[in-house]
C-alpha cells in the first residue's frame, strides 16, 4: 500500500507532540482500507479504531493543555524536587559545539528528515532522526540540564528544501531561545561514580569521533593519516582528564540540577513556545480529535 511509508514517516515526525498528524493520518488509512474491502465488518473495524484513536488522542492532548495551565513555573535554584515547571534560554554545554545534521547549524537540539520522491512523485522517508545531547537551561537563578530524552518537543524553528529528488526537512532548538519545560526535577548533589565517570569519557570520545579531522590533528603525533593504538590512547587519556576536570567544576558549582523524563508517565514537554500558545495548540489538536471520535461514533451507529 502506497500510503504505508508516509505514514511511517508522519508518525516519526510528530513523535515529539505525540503523534497528532500521524494519528489523523492512520485514521484516514484505516478508513480508506474499510472503503476498498467493502462490507459491514470492515467499517465496524475501521470505525471502532478511529474512536478508539480520537478519544485517546483528545484525552492526552486535553491532559497537557491543563498541565501547561495549572503547573505553576518554578525558579531552578528553589525549585521542588519532582515534577515542575521551568522557562528560561537554552544554552550549550561550554566547549561542546552540537551540529545540526542537514545544515550544521550550531543547536542545543535537532530532528531531521530526508525524503526521495519515487517515479510516481509521492516523497517516502529515507532518513529520520534527532539528537539526545543534553543541554542547559538557565533563568535568573541558576541552571539545570535537560535530558530530552523521551520528551515531546515543539520547535517553532523548522526549514524545508528540495535538491534535485531529495526533500530536507530540519526543526531546531538554538542556544539562546527561551526555554519552557515540564518534567520530573531532580538536584544531585553527590560525586559521579567512576561507572559513571568511564560512561562520560566515553561519550566524550564518541563526539570526537564525529570529527575525525580534527580527532587526527589533535592526536595524530606522527603524522601518518591514522590514529593507531598509542594515540588512541592518549586520546583517551585527554578525554579522561577532560571529564574529570568538568566532574571537579561541577561539584565546586554546588548542587546539579536535572530535569528529565517523568518516571510515572507524565507528560515530558519541551518548547521554544510561549506557553499561552503552546496550551491553544493542544488544545486545537484536542478539539480536531474529539470531532473526528464523534463524527466516528455516528458513523458506528449507523453500522449497529
């Protein structure tokens, strides 16, 4: 089916504002399906999905319109421990520069897609992704790093071009926007394990790996085009001193703040929107998805 590898795509997409095109787009599949098999059983299924679908869709979204409303923002340096509500800039992490994938745009977040369009003309997914560096989020009292993984994340910053058969499509987060985020707040204020530590250095090597021109200029000492064991080494060693030298910054900075995922399900937003707007929008998804549940309904009832 032609429509299976866009809606794959939409549903990758909009994964970080919980699937809302995808899931109107899988409704219209399965409604499509329903028309192409004929017969009563076939609508009783598609419809029952597309209720099922709409009134899950406008439950979740109506749940984070509500939390944006009623969670009262919190300033990072007195900041509850548990699930909060934080705005102030993004920032990068001092010395560690994150390109943007398609157009190396220095970001503190990305999500890209790639598409080709086949001979009939219709744009399939041939890439998708997004970052899961953290961050910095910083107001007037102090900063906390954002772990986005597993967060719902609107961007008012998206850019789209076309190269020969190829679409680009890219959303960023840049240091300097202003921040709102909901999530579970945690302040850790004991030293990194040397599990930890080990895991860091790691981290640390794979980003350089990313460059391998500049991993060569830094570590290549003989200057043969290849970094061999010794020098890998030593730049081990340089990414060892590197953490441990930000470990001991860090406990001399005080306590360190973390917002990150909820562990008992709740919503995980991230937005360079003012929360005003970001509530209306999920609202409007709200609303689009109670429509489709009752237009849904009906149509069942005619079926019962």
């Amino acid at each position: 089916m032609r429509l299976a590898p866009w809606l794959l795509g939409r549903l990758l997409a909009q994964r970080a504002w919980w699937g809302n095109t995808g899931l109107l787009a899988l409704d219209v599949a399965a409604l499509g399906l329903a028309h192409d098999a004929g017969g009563r059983p076939a609508w009783l299924a598609a419809l029952g999905f597309v209720c099922a679908s709409g009134l899950a869709a406008w439950a979740g979204n109506l749940r984070r319109a509500r939390l944006i409303d009623d969670v009262p923002t919190s300033r990072i340096a007195s900041a509850a421990q548990g699930y909060v509500e934080l705005q102030g800039q993004a920032r990068q992490f001092p010395d560690h520069l994150l390109p943007a994938r398609l157009s190396q745009t220095p970001c503190v977040w990305y999500r890209y897609q790639i598409e080709t369009r086949d001979a009939g003309g219709n744009w399939r997914v041939e890439e998708y992704g997004e970052a899961d560096d953290s961050f910095l989020l910083k107001d007037d009292s102090g900063q906390c790093i954002i772990d986005p993984d597993g967060a719902e994340i609107l961007t008012s910053r998206r850019r789209s071009w076309t190269e020969s058969d190829h679409r680009y499509t890219e959303w960023l987060l840049l240091p300097g926007d202003t921040l709102y985020a909901i999530g579970e707040f945690t302040t850790l204020a004991h030293p990194a394990s040397p599990a930890d530590l080990k895991a860091d250095v790691g981290i640390l090597l794979a980003h350089w790996k990313r460059d391998p021109a500049a991993l060569r200029q830094r570590f290549d000492a003989n200057g043969d085009g290849e970094i061999d064991l010794t020098e890998w080494e030593a730049a081990r060693t340089a990414a060892r001193q590197e953490v441990e030298a930000r470990e001991r910054a860090r406990l001399a900075a005080g306590p360190l703040h973390l917002l990150r995922k909820p562990r008992d399900g709740r919503p995980f937003l991230l937005s360079n929107l003012e929360p005003e707007r970001l509530g209306r929008r999920y609202r409007r998804w709200a609303f689009a998805h109670l429509a489709v549940f009752l237009a849904a309904c009906a149509g069942l009832a005619g079926y019962l």
